[in-house]
C-alpha cells in the first residue's frame, strides 16, 4: 500500500535559556494509508513534539530545524490564494495559507486535555461554525448546522446540547466533541494525542471504541499517540517506540508484544503491569532519561541498557531494518 | 480484630451559595462525596480502593489519616475512634497513620532540601536531637534506596527525578514508624518504566516495617499486583468488595463488571473490551435514587431505581451492593 | 577554586567580580553596559564635582568616607566568601559577621560625624551613616546580587537597574545637605525665576532659591513619608491578612468587607481628606497614604494563604503533626512573603506619588523644606509665562524615584512570583 | 447559582460597604480631629460665633444624633452645608460634577483603547523589541506624577506650539452651550451646536491625554498579560490545528477572551480615574469636583471636604456594582 505520509530525518530543537534540546532527532517514519500507527514512550521522549511537527504546531521555542515531512495528497486541496495541487507535497515547504488549509482539512488534530481543548467562551456550535467557514467562506449557515448535528449524533451526543457552553460537558463528552470538530471536514489523517489519558478507564474505553469505528467509516489513516502500551495492542497495526526524541524500534504490534527487539522497547513492555497475568514479575528500568540539554554520545540508552557494549557510548545505531520489514535502532542487530 | 475498622462514613462538603440563595432555599447542597460506606483493613493486609474520579476513594483516603473530618461515622483504629480525635491525642496519633501524596513534586517543598524535608517529620513531633535527626534521616534516605545518604541530604527536589521524589515521599511517611499507611495513587505520576521501582519500594518497606497498606489506585491493573483484596467505589458508595483474584476472574457486580472489561491490555491477542457500561458517572451532588448505578446498569430491574442495596457479605470475605445478589 | 593559600589571596580572588564569559555576551549586552557605565561615570563625576565646591565645604570629604566605608565593606565581603570557601564559616555565620561590619560601621560614622562638624547635631552623623550604608549595600548588590539576578535574565536587569536607581537617589538624599552649592533654604541666593545659568545651572525659583541644591535635596520628605507608610502598611497589612486569612470564619469576612470597602475607595481622594484632617507633617502625610495602602497587602497576602493552605507539601506536614502555628510560620510565612516584598517595591511609588499629590494641593509641609512636591507645586504658577525649568527638574526627580521603585518592583515580581515563564 | 440571586447578593452588598465607608468618613472629619468646628477658625473666635456656626451647620447635637442625621440626610440628597458659605453642599456637585465626568469618561475610553490596543500589540511581538518598548512605556508613565505629566503637555502644546487651549472648560468668546447633561460635547451635540462641540473638545483634549497616559499602563500590562495567557491556552492551539489563522485566532479568541478582565479593571480603575481627576483637574483649572475639593481644603470646610468624598464613594460603588453585574451576565461560566 501506498504511504500517506513520509518523514525523513526530521530534527526539532528547543532553544531555552539553559541551552538547546533536541526534542526530535533526526527521525524518519513511514505512515501506510488506512492503517494505525501508535507512537509510545515516557514522558519527554518527543512523541508529542513529532506528531505536532506534522501540523507544523511546535510549541514555542522549539523549531523544525531539518528533515522533510512528505504527505501524499489525493486531490488537489483548494485555500482563498490559491490551491495545493495533489501528489506529494513536503509539509515544511508550504507557507502559512497553505499549511492552514491542510490543518483541519486533511489532517486534523486530537489533543490530551479536552477540558481545556475547547474556547470557554464561545458555544459548541460556533466551534463548528468557525472550522468549516474557515476552509469554505461560503458555506451555508443551514448546512453547518446540518453536518454538525450528523457528527454529533454518530458520537452519541444529542444534537439539541449543540447550543450549549463547553462547560455544561463532562470529560468524555468534550473528548468527543474535540473527536467531531477533527472530523467535521473529512480529513485523511487523524493525529490522536494522548486521547484518552486525562478520562477515567470506562469512558477510555467507550472512545477508543468509537475512534476505531469512524476510522473504519471514514477510511481514516491514523496516529495514536501514548504512553500507555495496553491502549495500543488493541487498536494500532504498527508501533514506533520513541526514546529521547529517537525512534528505537518500530514493528507490527503483534511482533512487538511477541518478540521486543530493541533493549529498551522489551523493558518498557516487561515493565506493563497486566491485569490478566497477575503472575508476572514486573521489572523497571533503572535510572532516568538523560538530560536532552546534555545528550550524551552514541546510543542514549547506554547507561541505563543491560547489553551495552563501547560502540554503544560512541556510535548513534542507525534504524535498519530486520527480518520481515521490523525497523531497530541497536548495535546488537548490526550484524542481521 | 482488624486494624483499621471504618463504620458507615459520610463527607459531605457543602456547595458555596450565595447569602440570599441559602435564605430562599431550605435545603442545602450538598456534594455527597462519601456516603455511609464500611470496610475494615487487616494487620499487614494491603486493601486496594478503586473506582473513577468522583467515586469518593481520595476522599476516603483522606478521612482515614484525618486530613479531613467525617460528617458521620467512626473510623476506628486499634480500638480508639479518630473520627472525632483532637490535638495532643491527634498529633500523637498521626506518628502511627501516614499518607503520600499522587504527585511527589507538589507534596514536597520546592525550597526545602530533601533531607530537611524528612528529617521535618521528627522536629514537627519534637522526637529527638539534631543530630539524632540527622543520623535517622541519613537511614531513612538509605532505606528508600536514595544512598549514599549524604549526597542526597542537600538536595532540592527539583534536583531529583519523578521516581527519587516519590522515594523521598515515601521516606517522609515512615520516618515516624507509623503502622498504617494511605498512599494515594502513589504510580500515577510516575513514568511506566519506574512504576515497578516504587511499588517494588513500596513492597519492601511493607515487609520489613510490617506496615499496612490502603492502595489508592485508578490503575486495576496495577492493583492487580499489588494488593491483597480490592474495594470498588461508585459515587461515594463500595459496591464490591472481595479478595483479588476473585473480584478479577469473577466480578460480581454490574459496575465491577464493566470496569473490569474496560482495562486496556497489553497483548494484542487478548479479546477485544466489550460490555462497556454506557454513559459517564453523575454529578455526586444529586446522585441517582436507588442503587446509584441504576441508570448505567445493563441487568438493572425495577427494584434498583427505588431501593438502595445494602453492601452484603456472601461468605468467603466477599461482599456486594447489588439486589441481583438478594437472596 | 580552594587553591588560595593565604587569607590575602583568597580575598583577592574573590575581589574580581565573577561575570562569567565576555565571549557569551551579545553585543547589545555589551553596548547596553557601556552606556550604563559611562553614564553613571558622568552622573559621579559631576556629583564629586558639585561636592568640591560645596556650601559647606566638606562635601568632597563627606563623599570620600562613604565610598571608604563602601571599600570596607568590599573586602569583608571578599573575606567572608574565602572564609565560607574554605568552610570556616557557614553561610548563616557570613551574614552575621557581614552585618556585624555595618554595625561597626555605622557606629564609627556617627563618632566621627559628631566629632567633625559638633555644630551639626548629628545631623553629618546621619548623612555619614545613611550615605555609607547605601553604598555597602550596592556592593553587596553589585558583588552577590547581581549572580543571581543574571539568572533570571530580563527580569533580573530591570529589578537591577530599579534597586541601582533607588539606591542611588537616596543616597544623593543622604548626603545632599554637605554637597549642594547653596543652602536649599536660602531665599534671594539670585535673581527670581532665572534661567538655567553658570551660576545657577538649573535656575532658581520664584523665591530665588537655587534649584539645583533644592533638586538635590528635595527628596528627603518625599522619601520619609514613603518609608514611614510603607513600614505601617507592611507592619499593619500583612498580620492582619496573615490573621484573617488562616482562621477564616467570621473574622476573616468581615476584615475583607473593610479591607474591599477601602479598597474599592479613590486612594489619593481618601489620603486627602485623612491628611486635611490630621493636618501637616511627615507622620500625618506618611499615617494618611498608608491607610490608603493597607488593603493592598490584605489582599495579596490573604489570596496567597489561601492557596498555600491547600498546596500538597502543607497538607504532607498537617498529616506529620504540624501544629496550626507550625504551619503558618514554617510554610505559610515563607511563601507569602515574596509577594508582599513585591508589593511593598510597587506600594514605595505609589506612596511617592501620593506623597506629591498631597503635597500639590496643599497639604504639604512648609515651603522652607526643600520638597520636589512643593517646587512642582510652585512652579505650576510659572507655567503660564513659559519658565519651565521650575518644574521640569523637581518633577523629573520624582519620576526617576519612582521609576526606580517600580521597576525593581516589576523585576522582583517576575521573579518572585513566577506566572509568565517560557 | 442563578443571574437573578447574583444580582441580588450583590446589590445587597454594596450596602454595608457604602455604610462602611459613610461611617469611615464619618469617622476621619468629625471624630477625629475633636472638633472640626474649632479647626476651621485657624485663629481664636469668640464663644456666640462658634455656637451660631455650629448651630447653622448642625454640629451643636451629640455626635451619634450627628451621624444619625447625616446618615438619613444622604439618601435625600443631602450631603451638608459648607463651613464657608453655608450653601449645600449638593449644589455644587450638581454644578461640577458634569465636569468630572465628562473628564473621567473621555480619559476612560482614550485609556482603555490606548491601552488595549498596545496590549495586543505587546503581546503579538512577545519577548521583541516592540514588546519591551511598550512595557517600558507603561511602567514609566505608572512612574509620572499625573500633574506633572500634564503641566508638560501644557508648556509644550499650549504654551510654545499654540496649538490647544488650556485651563477651564470653555472659551469665553463663545456661547456656552445650552445646559442639559452638563457635559458640554454631548450637549453641543444635543443642540446641533458644532462650533461649541469643537471648542469643548479643544478644550477636553490635553486633560484627558494626561489622565488617560496615566492610567493607560495598567490596561496595556492587563491586556498583554491576559492575551499571553489566553494564546498559551491548549483551545488556542486546538484552533489553529483546526485551521484558524492566526489573526482570527488574536482577534476573536485571545481579545474576546481578555476583554472580561478588561471589564473587571474598568471598574477597579475608576476610583484611580477619580482620584486622577483631582490632580488634573487643578492643573488645568478645569472647572469640575475635583478643584472644589482642593480649593475646599486651602479654605478648611470640612463638611464640604466630607461631602465631595462621600459623593465619591458612592459614586465608585455604584460603578463597580454596575460593572460587576455586567460581567456576570457576559461570562458563561457563570451564568448557569
């Protein structure tokens, strides 16, 4: 299948004040049309930087400093300048106008906190109003109201609430309204970060239920991103394990549970408590990420990796591939 | 006899309202946080809460280590109530029964050294000289695995990471040797890859202080692990209690059902969640009549929405709140 | 960095200012510095200047023993941090023995200044004593501070430069009496409301006194009053928001209602009528600008309890035991404090402000003090037949005071109290 | 809680803050300085002239009967008569306050849009050269002392440029306009009097430059503050992922969302508006409450001193009330 999205050695820094940190570093990925693919790792690993580098919405004061971020575009997409004419087009090319009639429209965007996702001031429908006027000036005002009441609807809220303040919602009700904004426009690529982490676990479960069916209904290619694996086994066909803004290891998921190649990838999941397998001895990986403002030469997981041996302190590992398309980022797979 | 016996324990915290609302209206609001629940925690047990936000299992937490009154009820330990306790009886009280928090970084004082803030435990109840203090800290660092002691001793918490501030949390809560200890979704904030670290920690300190655990946790999964029986809130109500592996493999009530099949799991080959209770849990303020769970409830008959069921022991140290289980 | 071997020349070591690597320095940083030094260089120069020809003809000397006491103060400052470094002192016994030299100090310059000019009444003892303070504790400023401050980046140099000015003005104020070429009390020392002249390089005013030795001079009631209500204020507002607020209840609520009431009231109109009432005078003036500013600590200090009370490491020492008081002056206390340092550096303009609006409509002190607020006030009568070097001079000092205080508070407050980070 | 109690709560406490503050007042001239009868004579007067001047101003019953009389007087009207002239005093503020709030509203309005509109562009150009001039320029005229700003603009614009006209409200060589308001540009305008507008304004325009200079720092530090704020919210980003531009997104996410902040402030700046208006007032002999205030002074009427701060304190409680209110109802978070 064809690839929807292609990212080539993309590097982000941040520069604060104590000096600058790589928060992605020289990363590539490939994203098949119509599949999921789930980005996991701990905290600060730069999964949230990369998949807002894809929208081109790093947060400040970090930058896109290299790389490319090729979308495959299947029709031409129109904005008020001008149009983007379909094939392949390098996201971090596009000037403003452009990247914003890909925002919402071809991809859109899921945040974490969906209490705070939402404008306190402005009505439900009005975020409704905004997004579709803003990729088509001349809409109708009936038809707005007409697709917004048949996405709120597929997602269960009664489209008389449409009129309310985004306060007069619970948690997962926000989660879904954010879920209906991003898809109000039928976009190809759905970036879902951390969708479920801030709701409790029934109603986690309720919405990744209900992503994984528009997804099939909209023929959706998506990323999940999250940190929590068990989120993942039920619902991405692929998974890239990220460490310190580097992708470690990226395998079908099945293979990853299965067989963890990378040292870091196999801790991390030895380290999953599951609720099924109360027999099994959780382990954790001892010390802590190093500083991204201080990396230190060569793999960074060396100091805190079992296997390390010297080339690890001195050598970043390449992501290479090995048997049956896995891609790995150790020296121990150097000779595969 | 248990070491912790919590009988039918209310909190209600009332809602602000304006002065010329509570003059027109009679009654007042109220958010019923914790209401009228009973459980009791043996010597050297770990009882896990569990439940959504909102179920009232903080809230529990705090009653038991007084950081709050009851309304109603008495929480008794080791035969004395300290529901009501007071001053000099409560201070003394407190060495004996200790809490740590779900984030380490906001429980600990940013411009308090981590020893100091240890070591504050002792000087707050007058135990000891300042060297004596130093040396028990230095042991204490130790004994949570922040060794070598001195190196530790003057740092700021922002100095350490996630993990070693929880150590340090954890370090505060038994300096004083207490016998009962709450902690409060003590994983929670913490990355995966040192979740195991500090429940391996936490696991430890238990056995060599033969401490008491009430494990406060979202997380089921992780419940699963360590505790020994598990309790299951719902707004502000137990609505399950049982020993761990038969709450896991056999849950008995609706809600214990639905949470259960809710838990994400880590192998992709494991059967899809299915049998999701609808809906989200209600507003504590004015809950459902009845069993409080009636509206979301797949099995539910014409009995829950008019009467409350009482939380019954079926033998076997089970017990549930539900009429599908009335005799 | 402990290799020094003597006393000597671990001092000296710590003499050289620690500024990190001139390389890192951006050029505008660089531009910014030399423009700061050579203007505060043309500033000294023309103050030692003026000193040389002063009215009492010691006002070169006057200068000259406070920049001593300064020096003293330089290298007991250097000792001390050798002394630390080699861990024959702690911290806490630096401070000491630090404050224990401005104790001698001060001490030693009343002596002297009692002993030099007998006639004074202490009056020199005062200047000698204010004057060598001040410029200890810019060194110290200089030398320990501004390490810190630099960390802090843009706010820590706004708060910088707003403590240097203040400093400065007061010391100005401090020893203005031996340096100014007139007595400032003087009336028809010249012509009336001459223009800016060599003799008179800022003019005279409408009673012939020379502007320049009463633009010196002028702010030494401008700066009682302000330090007067400001110790009321900060000694009335914080307990009493500190009190109000941990206990809650009845008492707190209604302290708050009076605390809104005044609050909510035109400050300048409410010192107005406090200030007719009491009639003139530094303490009636300093009494009716800190009713006024009061609430302004209530407020924050209670807002600030109230959200310390119910931070997690408060509640972590309630569960260890901690007693109400232990809680209040252990962690309440501390936290609270920095806000009300910030809204004192704030509350020192308005006080000024005030002061001199006070002073515009007339209740003032007697026009014999030399007072900004009265010149400015003056002046305004000059205004219609052009003469605007009678104002400009006074109004400008006040400005620059207040600037001072508002910007070391504007700095201190982003980094005290950080909100806006990143 | 509902609008309508709010109101209500609301309106009933501002009744013991005036009560408060009556009392406060009450306090400061007649209590504390013995008796304001013997300090209005500075030099020593004989016993029947006393007697009769207390007599007329009411001062000869107790103090507590005092302040009964006065409390009863005020909702009539009646704020007293003065020590000088024994005229009352509500007659002079029926006179003069037009002139104040004329002064006040114009200084208001230059100030909030002065303000706000270097706020916004404060906060656009965040941490630039233009965001640091701004701040600077709102701390130093927090630094200024109002009537020395305004004695400034008077030598420069009045009296060597010739450009406007200064002290008092009108030029005598025309026809006041007719009285309706009392503030001469709107009853110019009632009475399609342009010529007598134009004067007015003439006249109007270097005090309220002044007082509104003055004043405009705190909107302009407000403003940027709230927008930062507002711009670093999570929906801010939620909106431009969606495909919001960015001008769309300050303008009507980041203002209307400061613009309730600004509210709040408009009523807390009114009494410092006020308390402005005094000084400016003297210093351009503009003929409103302000220069009857300090000319009372120099002549020790305490009851009219007593009075004009009174009328102030209500006036200000009255506003805040006002604003108060309005807030509740534009903000959806409050009305349920």
């Amino acid at each position: 299948m064809a690839n929807l999205l292609e990212i080539q050695n993309l590097t982000v820094e941040y520069k604060t004040r104590r000096g600058t940190a790589r928060g992605v570093d020289n990363v590539n990925l490939n994203l098949e049309e119509n599949k999921t693919l789930g980005l996991a790792g701990e905290s600060g690993c730069g999964k949230s930087t990369l998949g807002r580098s894809i929208m081109r919405l790093v947060p400040y004061p970090g930058e896109v400093v290299g790389g490319k971020i090729l979308m495959h575009l299947h029709h031409d997409v129109p904005y008020p300048k001008g149009v983007i004419s379909k094939g392949i087009v390098n996201i971090l090319d596009l000037n403003e106008d452009e990247i914003r009639a890909l925002r919402g429209k071809e991809i859109a965007y899921i945040f974490q906190d969906p209490m705070t996702s939402l404008n306190p001031m402005i009505k439900v429908d009005k975020h409704f109003q905004e997004i579709m006027k803003a990729h088509d000036p001349e809409i109708e005002e009936e038809e707005i109201r007409g697709r917004a009441y048949e996405i709120l609807d597929g997602l269960g809220i009664s489209p008389e609430r449409i009129s309310d303040y985004p306060h007069q919602f619970s948690g997962g009700m926000r989660q879904r309204v954010m879920i209906g904004l991003g898809l109000a426009l039928r976009p190809k690529l759905l970036i879902a970060d951390e969708p479920t982490t801030s709701l409790d676990v029934i109603v986690e479960a309720q919405i990744l239920e209900e992503i994984a069916e528009l997804k099939e209904l909209f023929n959706l290619t998506m990323i999940l991103i999250t940190h929590n694996l068990g989120v993942l086994a039920q619902t991405a066909d692929d998974i890239a394990i990220m460490y310190t803004g580097r992708i470690m290891e990226q395998s079908p998921t099945e293979l990853l549970f299965e067989d963890p190649l990378h040292p870091y990838a196999k801790a991390l999941l030895e380290s999953v408590p599951d609720v099924q397998h109360p027999e099994k001895k959780l382990s954790w990986i001892p010390g802590a990420p190093p500083d991204l403002i201080h990396p230190i030469p060569g793999c960074m997981y060396n100091p805190r990796c079992p296997h390390a041996m010297d080339i690890c302190k001195t050598t970043i590992p390449d992501l290479i591939t090995v048997d049956g398309g896995r891609l790995v980022a150790c020296h121990l797979f150097r000779g595969d | 006899m248990a070491l912790v016996e919590v009988r039918n324990v209310k909190k209600y915290f009332s809602v602000t309202k304006g002065i010329v609302e509570s003059l027109m209206t009679r009654e007042a609001t109220y958010v019923r946080a914790v209401d009228g629940i009973s459980f009791e925690i043996e010597k050297g047990e770990v009882l896990g809460l569990a439940g959504e936000s909102g179920s009232g299992k903080t809230t529990t937490g705090r009653l038991c280590v007084r950081l709050l009154r009851p309304t109603e009820g008495e929480i008794i330990y080791n035969g004395k109530d300290i529901a009501t306790m007071k001053g000099k009886e409560l201070r003394r009280m407190r060495r004996r029964i200790q809490f740590t928090f779900q984030d380490p970084t906001s429980s600990l004082n940013p411009r308090l050294k981590i020893g100091d803030a240890i070591s504050d435990a002792l000087k707050l109840q007058g135990i000891g000289s300042a060297d004596e203090r130093r040396g028990r800290t230095d042991e204490i660092l130790e004994r949570v695995g922040l060794s070598p002691a001195s190196s530790f001793y003057n740092r700021l918490p922002h100095q350490l990471s996630g993990g070693q501030k929880q150590r340090v949390v954890f370090g505060r809560a038994i300096i004083l040797n207490p016998e009962f200890v709450v902690t409060d979704e003590p994983v929670a904030m913490v990355d995966v890859s040192i979740k195991a670290q500090i429940l391996d920690l936490m696991m430890d300190l238990k056995r060599e202080l033969d401490l008491t655990y009430l494990f406060i946790s979202h997380d089921l999964a992780t419940s699963r692990h360590v505790c020994d029986r598990i309790a299951i809130m719902y707004l502000g109500k137990i609505v399950e209690v049982a020993d761990r592996d038969r709450i896991y493999e056999d849950p008995l009530h609706p809600y214990a059902v639905g949470l259960m099949n809710a838990i994400p799991i880590p192998d992709p080959k494991a059967k899809k969640a299915e049998a999701v209770p609808r809906g989200e849990i209600p507003s504590p303020i004015n809950p459902p009549s009845g069993c409080r769970f009636h509206p979301r409830c797949p099995m539910a008959f014409e009995k829950c929405p008019n009467e409350e069921p009482e939380l019954r022991d079926l033998g076997n140290g089970r017990q549930v709140a539900c009429h599908l289980y009335d005799n | 960095m402990s290799q020094q071997e003597t006393a000597i020349s671990g001092v000296f070591y710590y003499l050289i200012p620690r500024t990190g690597d001139w390389k890192e320095r951006s050029r505008s940083f660089l531009i910014g510095l030399a423009v700061v030094v050579i203007g505060s260089l043309a500033i000294i120069s023309a103050f030692i200047g003026l000193a040389l020809r002063s009215n009492s003809g010691i006002g070169i000397y006057v200068i000259v023993y406070t920049i001593l006491c300064a020096f003293v103060v330089l290298i007991s400052d250097a000792y001390r941090k050798y002394r630390i470094q080699e861990k024959h002192m702690t911290p806490r016994t630096g401070w000491l023995f630090l404050s224990a030299i401005f104790i001698i100090l001060g001490f030693v310059s009343v002596v002297v200044g009692l002993f030099w000019v007998p006639e004074s009444e202490g009056s020199l003892s005062s200047a000698l004593v204010l004057g060598g303070t001040v410029l200890g504790v810019v060194v110290i400023l200089l030398y320990d501070g501004y390490p810190i401050l630099e960390e802090r980046g843009s706010a820590g140099y706004v708060a910088m430069a707003g403590l240097l000015i203040v400093f400065a003005m007061v010391y100005m104020t401090a020893v203005s009496w031996w340096v100014v070429p007139y007595d400032p009390r003087d009336l028809d020392v010249g012509p009336y409301i001459s223009a800016p002249s060599v003799q008179f390089p800022l003019g005279t005013t409408s009673l012939g006194q020379d502007l320049l030795s009463r633009t010196i001079a002028g702010g030494g009631i401008m700066l009682q009053v302000a330090v007067l209500s400001v110790l009321v204020c900060f000694s009335v507002g914080v307990p009493l928001g500190l009190a109000a607020s941990y206990r809650g209840g009845v008492a707190d609520k209604a302290t708050s209602l009076v605390m809104d009431s005044i609050f909510a009231f035109p400050g300048l109109v409410l010192a107005i009528a406090i200030a007719a009432m009491l009639g003139p005078g530094v303490v009636n003036m300093a009494l009716a600008i800190a009713v006024v500013y009061i609430p302004s600590y209530f407020r924050v200090i209670r807002s600030q309890v109230l959200t310390v009370k119910e931070l997690p490491y408060v509640e972590a020492a309630i569960v260890l035991g901690a007693r109400d008081r232990d809680i209040l002056f252990r962690y309440v206390l501390p936290n609270v404090l920095p806000s009300a340092v910030v809204v004192m550096s704030i509350n020192f303009a308005d006080a000024i402000l005030t002061a001199a609006g006070l002073t515009f409509v007339g209740l003032g002190l007697p026009v014999s003090v030399p007072d900004w607020g009265w010149d400015l006030t003056f002046g305004s009568h000059q205004l219609i037949a052009g003469k605007w070097w009678v104002i400009t001079y006074p109004g400008l000092m006040i400005v620059i005071l207040a600037l001072g205080f508002t910007l070391a508070g504007e700095g201190l407050n982003e980094i005290l109290t950080p909100k806006l980070k990143e | 809680m509902s609008l309508k109690s709010y109101v209500v709560t609301r309106v009933l406490m501002t009744i013991p803050m005036i009560m408060l503050l009556l009392t406060f007042v009450f306090i400061i001239v007649r209590i504390l300085p013995g008796d304001p009868a013997l300090l209005h004579f500075e030099r020593h007067v004989d016993p029947e002239t006393l007697e009769a001047f207390r007599q007329t101003l009411g001062l000869d019953v107790p103090i507590l009967q005092q302040y009964f009389n006065y409390l009863i007087g005020l909702p009539a009207g009646d704020f007293g008569l003065s020590m000088q002239d024994f005229t009352p005093i509500s007659e002079h503020i029926v006179v003069r306050f037009p002139a104040t709030l004329e002064l006040t509203i114009y200084s208001m309005i230059y100030a909030v849009l002065l303000g706000v509109a270097l706020g916004v562009k404060s906060a656009k150009n965040y941490d630039k050269t233009q965001d640091h001039g701004i701040r600077m320029f709102g701390i130093v005229t927090y630094a200024i002392p109002v009537f020395f700003l305004g004695m400034i603009l008077q030598i420069i614009f009045s009296i060597w440029l010739h450009l406007l006209p200064t002290g008092t409200r009108f030029d005598p060589h025309y026809a006041t306009p007719t009285t309706i308001t009392g503030m001469y540009t709107i009853d110019s305008l009632l009475t399609g009097n342009i010529t007598g507008f134009v004067v007015s304004l003439r006249y109007l325009i270097l005090p309220t430059i002044t007082l509104g200079t003055i004043l405009c720092g705190i909107f302009i530090r407000l403003t940027r503050t709230n927008m930062l704020e507002t711009l670093r919210q999570d929906f801010v980003v939620a909106a431009e992922a969606r495909g919001l531009s960015s001008g769309k997104i300050t303008y009507t996410y980041a203002l209307k969302n400061a613009f309730l902040p600004i509210l709040t402030m408009i009523g807390l700046q009114f009494a410092a508006l006020l308390a402005g208006a005094v000084l400016t007032e003297t210093t351009f002999s503009w003929p409103g409450l302000g220069t009857y205030l300090v000319q009372r002074i120099a002549h020790r009427d305490y009851t009219a001193i007593q009075g004009v701060v009174v009328f102030f304190g209500i006036l200000v409680s009255i506003v805040t009330l006002i604003l108060d209110i309005l807030y509740a109802y534009l903000d959806p978070r409050i009305r349920l």
